[in-house]
C-alpha cells in the first residue's frame, strides 16, 4: 500500500482490529482510551491499525477507517490464507511513526525495522513502542489479561487442580469484584466490558478498571490480575467451598452490558 506521508510503499506486516468490541490491550482499558493513545476520534465503527515498513525499514501505523477490510486479511490469516491487504488511500486516518506492538517479523529485501526520526510522521509524536517486558504496570497487566483469554483451557485447567482463591481472601480482588458489579449498574465507557463467542453456548468476557483486569467465561471461573500484584493471576471459581457462589450470576451480568464484535 501507498504510505501518505510520503507517498512511498508500506509493505504490510500485520494488522489488529482497533473497535470497541475488540483492541489490543496494550492500548488502554477501553476503546475511547487506546483511540486517545493514537490520538484519533473514538468513531462508533472503530478503525483498522495496518502495521508495516517503508522501503528504508521504517516502522510505521497505518489507522484506517475501512474496518471491514481489515478484519477480512485477519481472518484469512488465521486461516493460513494469503491476503494482500491494500487499503485505499482515502480511507486512511493517520499514519503514526513506530509500532505499538511487538512484532518478530519484518519486511524481506529491506533494511531492518527501525524508528523514523520524532517528527517525521507530522505529528511531533515519540514513535509508537511497545511497552517494557521488565517493568509492571497496567499495560501489562492487561497484556496479561490477554494471554490469560488466549491460554484460557489452561487456566481453566489449572483451577480444576489447585482448587482456586476464595474471593474474600484478598482486599484487591474483593475491590476488582465489587466494582465489576458497579458497571452492570452504571454503564462504563466503551470496551470496559467485552464479550466474545467461546463455543459451546459460553461467552469470553473481559472486562477492565482501575488497577485490575478479569478475563472469564460465563460457564466456568474467572481469572484477575492486578496492579499491587506483579504478575500474578488470582482465580475465582464459581462454587464450591473456595469459590464464589454469586459469580455466575456476576458473569451473566456483565455480559448482557457487554459489547459484541459485530
């Protein structure tokens, strides 16, 4: 694709879905959050983020409004499928120096990936990076969040054996709780609460605040991370003696309010 700064070509590396439904966690605790991290409107329909390098290896993020098209090269890619992502010009909001995300792979034939110059995408931004893998903080606890969503039979699995952690046997999970049952009473900003298809008639729910994040499902336990607790994850099972009696119904809650990728 044609980069608009400069009118050179992008070769295309990868590409995520920036929508209230569906964004990376590294970007924010919910959708107006990561649009105001790239410095875009939060728009209803949300934006394609097209990761590349310009013919000099230049680390670029291209942040389209064609969202449809976006969505069908990842979905072709996930199925081993080739897909030449291309948008139209137009359809381009910004492009934004650097990625937000850790990539292991970069463009054949060209110059290894590097920053532009500060500045050289117009904006006078820093160039886009990923976070510190030696520090955390809340971006990496929602990093963690995600992989917990990704490696969830694990973690499911894991539960089964240990037994799990009684909701009430720590004040930071407690907290995460009780506010998690605010918002199906008071509406949180777009994102804050999302809902995905898990099979079987379950849903995925990950849901964010300050400090903390909970990845579950609605027929099974719920995972929490937090702030005060550097990598650490704290589960809640849904009954028994170490479990939580009132999770699912806290669960089914939070999914009504949710929002679905389309």
């Amino acid at each position: 694709m044609s980069d608009d700064e400069g009118g050179g070509s992008l070769y295309v590396l990868t590409a995520v879905l920036l929508t209230p439904a569906q964004f990376p966690g590294v970007l924010g605790d919910d959708f107006p959050q990561a649009c105001s991290l790239l410095g875009v409107p939060p728009a209803p329909g949300g934006y394609g983020l097209v990761l590349g390098q310009d013919e000099e290896g230049a680390r670029w993020t291209v942040v389209v409004d064609d969202v449809s098209l976006v969505a069908a090269a990842i979905a072709s890619w996930d199925c081993g499928m080739e897909y030449d992502l291309s948008p139209d010009e137009r359809t381009i909001v910004v492009s934004l120096a650097g990625w937000p995300l850790e990539l292991s792979v970069a463009a054949p034939g060209i110059p290894e990936p590097h920053d532009p110059e500060q500045g050289a995408d117009g904006t006078g931004r820093v160039p886009l990076a990923p976070p510190s893998a030696e520090a955390w903080g809340a971006v990496q606890r929602r990093m963690g969040a995600d992989q917990v969503a990704r490696e969830w039979s694990d973690w499911r699995e894991r539960v089964a054996t240990d037994g799990g952690a009684a909701a009430a046997a720590h004040p930071g999970l407690a907290r995460a709780l009780a506010q998690a049952l605010e918002y199906t009473r008071t509406p949180p900003p777009p994102g804050r609460v999302r809902s995905s298809f898990a099979g079987e008639g379950a849903r995925t729910l990950r849901v964010d605040g300050p400090g903390w994040s909970l990845v579950a499902r609605t027929d099974g336990p719920a995972f929490v991370l937090l702030d005060e607790e550097p990598g650490e994850v704290l589960s809640v099972p849904k009954g028994g003696e170490q479990g939580l009696p009132e999770l699912p119904g806290l669960l089914s809650a939070l999914d009504r309010i949710a929002v679905r990728p389309a």
